[in-house]
C-alpha cells in the first residue's frame, strides 16, 4: 500500500464495492428508486429532488446507478474468478505436468484461442437471451474469456518448473499437487493477480457491451442496460447527458482504477521497474528543483 498507483486504484475500487453494497439502502432511505415511474418528473435535470436526474420514464438515475454498480460488480467478480481459475488450471497445471496432460489442455486451449470470442459470447448470449439473471451472463463471460490467460501462466510456468527450489521440493517427495498449489501458484501471485484485476474488468466491460447492443438481459438494472435504455431513448438527441454520462464514467473509473493496481503490482514485483520508478522521480524532483 506504500505504492501511490495502488492506493489510488484500490481506493476508487473500494468506492466501487462499497456504493455497491450500502448505495441501494441509502437510496431506499432517500425515498429513491431505479424502478418507480413517474410520468411528470420525465427527463429531469440533476436536482435536490433527483441529484443525477430521471429517465425518460422518470426513475431516478442515482438509484439506479448504485444498483447497477452491484449488478455490473457481480458480474464482473463471478466471471472474472471463473475466467482465472479455468486458467490457472489449464496453464500451470499443463505446464508443470507435462506429457500426455500439456498436449490435451494446450490442444483444449487452442480450440477456444481460434475461435472468434466476441462474436462466439454475443451468439451464446442471443441464444439465452431472457432465461436467466446476472449469474448466467457471468457464466457466459468466464467460460469464454479464459484462453489468453492459459497461455500467459503456462509459459510463466514453463520457465518455473525447471528452478531450484521446485526440484528440491520433487527431491524431498512432495506431491506434485502439492508443489502446483504451495510453490508454483505463489511464484505466480503477481501475475494471477493482475489477471484477476484484467478479468474483472474485462467482464464488466463485456456485460455493458452485450446489454448495450441489446443482447444481454436487460430487463436487469446494470451500468450496460442503462446506457442501453439512454440509446433506445436518443438521450443524446434530447441533451439528457445525466442518463447515459454517470454510468459510462463509473465503466471508465473502475478500468482505470484496475489499471492503477496492475501498474502498482508490477512495480513491486519487478525490481527493474521500481528502479526505473525511482530514477524518473528524482529526475523530475532535480527538475524542479532546477526551475525554482
């Protein structure tokens, strides 16, 4: 937490989780709600009454955005940790156990590698249009976003299985289970970290895209199915920046948000970039100090 590009992005985060949970009560409080119609508060600019403004249908944006951020979160979250864990087990697996068990998963991960992704998620997506809650979509998303990670952990992987302290542990009898979960995972934190960040991110943005195009289930209030609703109303057209503008910028905060952690977990991992971290700021520090 002493890196400044974490705390930053683990705070906007924070803010993220926590409008999240304790936002919908807050709202509910307010006497606001993402569903009521109101025929004569229609298209309302930000007021005491409404503080982001109404829809067309006159529900009140501010609620719901703070029930979208929990839709949206969820969705990200769930697809985000199915994404990384079917790729932590196809590519560190793959890669320490070698043989028979490397050919198949790596030939697994080829498959879903070739085939067009977006494409492949708007069609299954279409598909089950309507059938199901936020948990499907998420679904959808992590059994389709896995691969690249896969690829990226098996190579890591490769590089680890052949080190010091993974053949003192094959020496001393471990399991080979046990030296994937106690000393190659470890090793990898930082990498499946980021991608977990990536993952989230990338399903957030994935769910807002299919909601957008009108694919995903947008008969659920999510930051997607909002700027949907704003597009079908031509928003834009009618000047009503406060529908489609605070949900578009909390997708924008929340990915660099991820951006700003993933930076900051490099540069902890990486010594060489710590270093180069270090040698920009006291330049720019004898800068300033050069211009005073």
């Amino acid at each position: 937490m002493r890196n400044g590009k974490v705390r930053v992005g683990v705070a906007v985060f924070a803010f993220f989780v926590l409008a999240a949970l304790v936002g919908p009560f807050v709202t509910d409080a307010m006497g606001l709600s993402p569903t009521a119609i109101d025929a004569a508060a229609s298209l309302q600019p930000p007021s005491m009454a409404h503080p982001l403004g109404t829809t067309m249908a006159g529900e009140d944006v501010l609620a719901q955005l703070v029930v979208g951020a929990r839709t949206s979160l969820l969705v990200g979250l769930v697809a985000g940790t199915i994404a990384t864990t079917l790729s932590v087990l196809a590519g560190v697996t793959g890669a320490y156990l070698g043989g028979k068990a490397d050919a198949l998963l790596t030939a697994f991960t080829n498959v879903f590698l070739v085939l067009p992704g977006l494409p492949l998620l708007i069609i299954i997506a279409s598909y089950v249009q309507g059938r199901g809650g936020w948990l499907l979509v998420a679904l959808i998303i992590g059994l389709t976003g896995w691969p690249w990670g896969a690829r990226q952990k098996r190579a890591q992987t490769l590089t680890l299985r052949r080190r010091d302290f993974v053949m003192a542990a094959e020496l001393a009898g471990e399991s080979r289970w046990r030296i994937i979960v106690f000393d190659l995972i470890p090793n990898l934190a930082p990498l499946i970290s980021t991608s977990l960040l990536g993952a989230v991110v990338a399903s957030v943005f994935a769910d807002a895209g299919l909601a957008f195009i009108g694919v995903g289930n947008i008969n659920i209030t999510s930051w997607g199915s909002m700027l949907y609703w704003s597009q079908q109303q031509q928003a834009l057209l009618q000047g009503a920046w406060w529908w489609f503008v605070p949900p578009g910028a909390c997708i924008a905060l929340l990915g660099t948000a991820a951006g700003l952690i993933n930076f900051g977990v490099d540069e902890i991992s990486n010594p060489r970039l710590r270093a180069a971290t270090r040698s920009v700021r006291r330049r720019v520090r004898k800068a300033a100090v050069a211009g005073e």
